[in-house]
C-alpha cells in the first residue's frame, strides 16, 4: 500500500500529517511512504530523517499522491488538490465538516475520507482523538501568549520593592483546552478562576487549584458526547451578568468555548471589554469560528478600550514540532487496525463505530447527508 504525505498548504499551517517515527512504523507494517519534499520543514523534521526511516521523497503534490492509496493530510484538500487524488484512494485529515464547502467534491471525486474531527469520544479511540491532542496544546500555548502581551508578573512576587500581586486569570470552558490552560496558569503562579456550563466539570476544576464559577441550571448542559450544548435565554442572561462581574476584575481572559456546528456563543461582549483594568489581555481560541469576543479579529492582535486581544486562529501550529508528533500518533492508531499487511491495502470495516463514524464519503456515496443539508 502506498501512503502519501503532502506539503500542507493552508495560511499559518506549520505542522505536518506524518514524523518521521510514524512513517518508519508505516513502513515496518509493508507500507511504502511518500513524503513530498519539504512537508515536515516547518515543524523541524527534515526531509532526510524521512529518507532515513525509509521514504521516498516527491517534488510535488501532484508526484506524491497520483498513484497513492492513502494520502495523509493536516488540513482537508483543497479543490485544486481533489483532482491530483486516483479514485478510491482514502484521505485522512481534519475536514471541517461544518464549514468545509467541498464535501460534495470529495464524494464526487469517488474519495474515502475520513474526518478525524468525527472521530468519537470513546475510551478506545482516545488515542486517535486528534480534537484533544491538539487542544491540549492550544490551552498550554494560550497561557503563553497571554502571558506575552501581559506587561505584569504572573506570579506574586516579594521585592525589596515591595510586593507584586498574582494576576487573576479567568478561563471560559474547561474541555480539554480549558483545563491545559488551567494548569499552566497556576504553574505560572496566577490566581485562577474557571467558567463552564457544564457542572461535571467542576471537580475536575478544583483539582488544579482553581475556582469553578457556575450558573445553576435545570437542564444538562452537556450532550453524549462530551461538549457543551446551547442553553436557553434566561440561562445566557444570567451567565453574562455572572461572567461581566468576574470579567471586570481579571487581569487576563482565555476563551475557549465551542459549540460543534454552530458560530462561537458570544461570551466576553465589548461593554465586558470595557469593564476590564487598561492593559488586560483576552486570547480568544474561538475566533476561528467567529470568537468568544465579538472584538476578535482572525489572525491579529488589536488592542481595544486598553485591552489587548490575542485571535490567533492556529494555536497549535505554533508548536508544530509537538502537535506534528501527537496529530500523526493519532492517526497511526487510527489506521492500523485497518492495514491489511497480506492484501496490501486498507480494510475499512463499517461495523466499527470509530470508523463508521469518521467515515464521510466511500465510492462516491456521501454518508452524512446531515452536512450536506446545512448548506455548506
């Protein structure tokens, strides 16, 4: 079987689908890899530690996957790229699927895609869970930023100066981003306080050190699969009035709430921003779908009513040499348990609920109609 690894070519894109490691595993298991040259410069794994594990090196796109059963990928193809893919090859990568307006293309191109973004929260397919490695890393990097545009200490600090007081971290979700971001806070020495709708989360809160801050509701406010579900109109008016008062008194704000499928609720509006002490910082891990902030801007740092805002849209591409290493561990344990070694190709069994489940599109069928229909 014949695996392809891309240069990734997305705006801001640094990591790569397959280290050097996960190739050599590949190929111990009678694979044989592609690596286009360049595809793991950025995220410092050379072209000639591929070659050393065994790969072979491709000048282009085109070179790497026009003859490859697997291509693995960061980003979705792009329309450009589906037409340089044979027919009946699968693509492992991040879809997209709300968002993505090519998911028609990609069924229609006769593709097997698998949407590692769909994968499901299962015990055993934690680690293939490509959401939580690279969250992870996105709450450890978001403290740094904070903490980069953050023109005070941390924390306290007793001088012959006098005494520094520790910065008021406030938190919004406590998933996994959240709780990395809880972590490397209160290593850094700040008080930390944490919001989330969902009252599980607390004990898991406490744990690190921090403050859980909670709106009492009637209803569950997490789905069966983990994330947080949107809450009716008195439950958001009272969450605003709660979070405004902690808000005006924080220091430094790190957003992360997500809802699959939809905008970024607005959690932090701008009458917030202009409650908080002039040299405040929010670092608003939502604003690649819109933000927690409605001040976010995509990919820039602005400053507003004397509060600067961090909207990096790719955090974990920051840290593309670790988010590299962990994304392909996911998908090696996501692929092997389909690599027929004897056949030489991949076994796609659609009576197991992780692949059932990523599973897109297979012989040009579409298998989530359910995204198609919201118009993406």
């Amino acid at each position: 079987m014949l695996i392809a690894v891309p240069v990734e070519t997305q705006l801001y894109e640094k990591r790569v689908a397959a280290t050097p490691e996960t190739v050599g595993k590949f190929i111990a298991s009678g694979c044989t890899v592609v690596v286009e040259k360049g595809a793991g410069s950025a995220a410092s794994y050379p072209d000639q530690a591929y070659v050393d594990k065994g790969a072979v090196l491709a000048d282009d796109f085109a070179a790497a996957c026009v003859n490859a059963d697997l291509v693995l990928k960061v980003r979705p193809l792009s329309a450009d790229q589906i037409a340089m893919v044979k027919k009946g090859a699968a693509v492992v990568s991040l879809v997209s699927p709300f968002t993505n307006p090519l998911l028609q293309q990609y069924a229609d191109a006769g593709l097997a895609c698998f949407c590692m973004e769909m994968v499901p929260r299962i015990s055993r397919a934690q680690s293939m869970d490509v959401l939580s490695s690279q969250a992870n890393i996105a709450g450890y990097r978001a403290v740094l930023l904070a903490m980069e545009h953050y023109q005070r200490f941390f924390p306290m600090l007793m001088t012959a100066a006098g005494t520094v007081q520790p910065a008021k971290v406030l938190v919004m979700g406590a998933g996994v981003a959240g709780l990395q971001a809880i972590a490397t806070a209160r290593r850094m020495g700040a008080n930390v306080e944490v919001f989330d709708v969902r009252a599980a989360a607390k004990e898991q809160v406490e744990s690190l050190g921090a403050r859980f801050v909670e709106v009492a509701a009637d209803a569950d406010a997490e789905d069966a699969s983990g994330y947080a579900r949107e809450m009716d109109d008195d439950y958001k008016r009272r969450q605003a009035e709660l979070i405004a008062h902690h808000a005006a008194r924080a220091d430094v704000i790190i957003t992360t709430a997500l809802i699959p499928g939809r905008p970024a609720p607005v959690l932090v509006t701008e009458e917030m921003v202009k409650s908080m002490k002039p040299g405040s910082v929010i670092v608003d891990l939502a604003v690649e779908m819109g933000g927690n902030c409605p001040l976010s801007e995509l990919d820039a740092v602005v400053v507003r009513h004397g509060v600067t805002l961090v909207g990096v849209s790719n955090v974990p591409s920051l840290m593309a040499t670790d988010a590299s290493a962990l994304y392909a561990r996911n998908l090696l344990n996501f692929l092997a348990p389909m690599i027929d070694r004897e056949a030489g190709e991949l076994k796609i069994n659609m009576d197991d609920e992780v692949i059932a489940a990523a599973l897109l599109c297979r012989d040009g069928q579409f298998l989530k109609p359910q995204l198609l229909k919201q118009g993406v």
